[in-house]
C-alpha cells in the first residue's frame, strides 16, 4: 500500500544538516580523526549527587506509577523555589509552573493550545528549529524576525508590518541564544513585555541556556518584569545546567492561564514525568550548585582554546559569556555551507552551517565546545593552519 506523509510533515523545511552528516560520514571512512563539535549536548556527565537521588527515587514503588500529569506538588514547589531565589520572582506552583518531558516537548506543544490555522507566530532566525515547527503542527504560520549583528541578534518586533503584526497571536524569544551565543538585558524584556500587553501577544521565552554562563552576571527572566505573567510562559530546562540533556526533564512558568492551556494538550498527549526523575531534579535545584559554575568555568577555558584557533585562521568570533556555543563569520566570498564542508574535508572537524538555523545565519558558522580540551586543543591547531 502507497503510504503517504501528512501535509504537515511534508510542509516541514529539509533537514539543512543532512548533506553535512554525509560528508561527515565519508570522512570518517577515509580513516580521518573526526572531531564533531556540531551537536549542542554536553560531554560531562550529571554530577554524582544528583544520580544517587534518581538511584534511591528509582528504588521506591510509589515511584513506579503514573505520575501526577503537571508534576509532583513537591517539584512545581521546588521550581517556585528556585524562581525566588535566583529571579526574585513569586509564582504559585500549582498554578504557575508545569513539569516538561525537557523543554523541547513543551515548546512543541505549546503552539497547539493558542494557535488556530492561520494565525501568526513571530520567531527568530536564525534560531533552534522547534518554535517553527510547533507553530507548523497547529496549522500558523510563521513570520520570521532576522537576528543581525548590527542589533545584538536581538529581533527587531517593532520593525514587523502592521498587517502581520495584526494577526500575530505569540511571539517567541530565546536568550541566552542559540546558537549566536548573544543575551538579552532586563530591559530588553521591560520593553518586550509592554510591547506584547500592547498588541496582546503571547511571549514564550525559550531560556534553557539562563545558567551557561561564567559572566558573574546572572541572566534575567522575562518573569522579573513587572507584568510580565500576563502574558509570558518562560521555557526551561535542567539540560544544560546539570549536563541531564537525556534526562528529559524541564518546566514551563508564567501567566497560569497559559500555563493551563499547555497543561491541557499535555494531558491529552503525556503522562508526565517519571517521578524518580523528578526527584533527581529536585536534588539538582536545591543541591549544591558547585558544579554549575565549574561547568562555566570549563566553557570558558574550552571557549579560549578554539577563539584562539579561529581568530588565527583569520576569522571573527561574536563575544560572548553565555551558552557553549561559538558562533563566527565564514571567511568572505564563502558560503556557510560551502565553508563546513571545507573545514570537514580539509581538517576532520564538524561545524555546524549557520544557515541550518536560518537564512540570517548565512556567513556564519557555529561550534559547540562539547568535547575534551585535549581534542579541542586538535581542533583549534587544525582550523588554525586552514587558508581560505
Ligand atoms: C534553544 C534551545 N531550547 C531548548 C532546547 C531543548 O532542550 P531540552 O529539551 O533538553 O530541555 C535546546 C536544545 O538544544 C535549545 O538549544
């Protein structure tokens, strides 16, 4: 029988990494040392304390059930918590925060409880691929906001013409940003949130990078700003954090009528999350944070390493002090793609196409410093002695 794929999946933009992948693949083949600093996923492992707390959770059959669908009381608490401490922010726990399979899932979702067929949702490009294709599930559209240089790669909302502006029902942000590296400031998202209870959009605030960072400087928010839970859901994620990318554990916090109408698809679609998971979760929210800043620190020194061997290969890198990823110009006359390709084949090393993320990435290119030093100490020698 001929199956044939849904419009909504064959609507979905090609897979930009495929032809990369390939490429990568063929070069291993040749018997070449490949060092892949494509993929955002950390290579430390969780820290200790929080596996012996999902070890004793995973012992206990109370755990072994259905979870509550929204999380555990004791966990949406926690997350309060942590808000109070780190943001200085009061949320009602059981109203205002809900459990996430990862943050992923719940920025997939999300679109599926406000978005009717044709409304618009504005997102960044060049940007993480999933607000475009949530939006593409519940049938909108998007309308894309370029991140440029010249702005910070911060989006330009108030350059969007009125008439999509009009039709415009959410509005999606991510600082720390991936994959350009740039953070936004509290003002950034004072004036951001004024926008969205002018023109009465939704902002969903993608902050799974908040706490990558080794500025001494803490990202703000969205929810600092006095308002704000009126219309801003914020997106996050122990992920990046504690180095539990396959844990699959995050949140969503924010204006509680937002955050019921996620509850809502979620309940019809998942049973929430593991409970001993929870529980490891809850070990990493309130446990010692050490490993936090050591994980800063780590990006930092790994960050030194490859700028050093970039800037020597004669290429510019945007500055940064948050997330992992190094984001920089292509040399001029080359196209991203044509420039990883290159790189690949002439010095083993996977760099991710800045386009892949969006047209404005074009000229770009990005790493993710996911590797041992030692190997990112080969990969800087090796892109250090690249002439374009
Ligand atoms: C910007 C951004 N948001 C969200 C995620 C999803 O993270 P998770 O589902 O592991 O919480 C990622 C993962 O790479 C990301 O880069």
């Amino acid at each position: 029988m001929p199956i044939e794929f849904s419009e909504r999946l064959k609507t979905l933009p090609p897979y930009l990494f495929k032809e990369l992948d390939r490429v990568r693949d063929e070069v291993r083949a040749r018997g070449v040392d490949v060092i892949d600093l494509g993929v955002g996923d950390p290579d430390r492992p969780t820290p200790v304390h929080i596996i012996e707390a999902l070890k004793k959770a995973a012992a206990d059959p109370a755990n072994h059930q259905y979870p509550v669908y929204s999380g555990m009381n004791s966990f949406l608490e926690v997350v309060a918590d942590w808000y109070r401490r780190r943001h200085g922010v009061e949320l009602t726990a059981k109203t205002e925060v809900c459990s996430l399979i990862g943050s992923k899932e719940g920025l997939a979702q999300f679109p599926l409880a406000f978005i009717n067929p044709g409304d618009i949702t504005l997102a960044p490009e060049p940007a993480y691929p999933v607000y475009r294709s949530g939006t593409l599930f519940a049938g909108g559209i998007t309308h894309f906001m370029p991140l440029l240089e010249k702005n910070g790669f911060l989006p330009d909302y108030k350059a969007v013409p009125e008439d999509i502006l009009k039709k415009t029902k959410l509005l999606w942000v991510n600082y720390p940003n991936n994959p350009t590296g740039a953070y936004a400031d509290l003002d950034f998202y004072k004036e951001l949130v004024d926008f969205a209870l002018k023109r009465n959009i939704i902002v969903a605030s993608d902050a799974a990078y908040s706490e990558v960072t080794w500025s001494g400087k803490p990202h703000p928010s969205i929810l600092e700003v006095p308002g704000a839970k009126q219309i801003a859901v914020e997106f996050h994620s122990l992920s990046k954090t504690y180095n539990m990318t396959g844990w699959r554990i995050g949140w969503a916090a924010g204006c509680p009528e937002l955050i019921r109408g996620l509850g809502l698809v979620k309940s019809n679609v998942d049973s929430g999350v593991f409970q001993a998971v929870q529980y490891a979760a809850m070990e990493a929210l309130n446990g010692p944070q050490d490993s936090v800043k050591e994980t800063g620190e780590l990006y930092k020194e790994r960050r030194a390493i490859i700028v050093d061997g970039l800037e020597a290969a004669g290429l510019f890198v945007f500055p940064t002090e948050y997330t992992f990823y190094v984001w920089f110009k292509v040399p001029k006359g080359l196209k991203s793609a044509d420039f990883a390709s290159r790189v690949l084949n002439e010095s083993g090393v996977v760099v991710t196409p800045g386009n892949g993320f969006g047209p404005s990435g074009e000229g770009w290119a990005r790493l993710a410093l996911v590797q041992e030093e030692v190997r990112l100490k080969e990969a800087a020698l090796r892109l250090s002695k690249l002439k374009f």
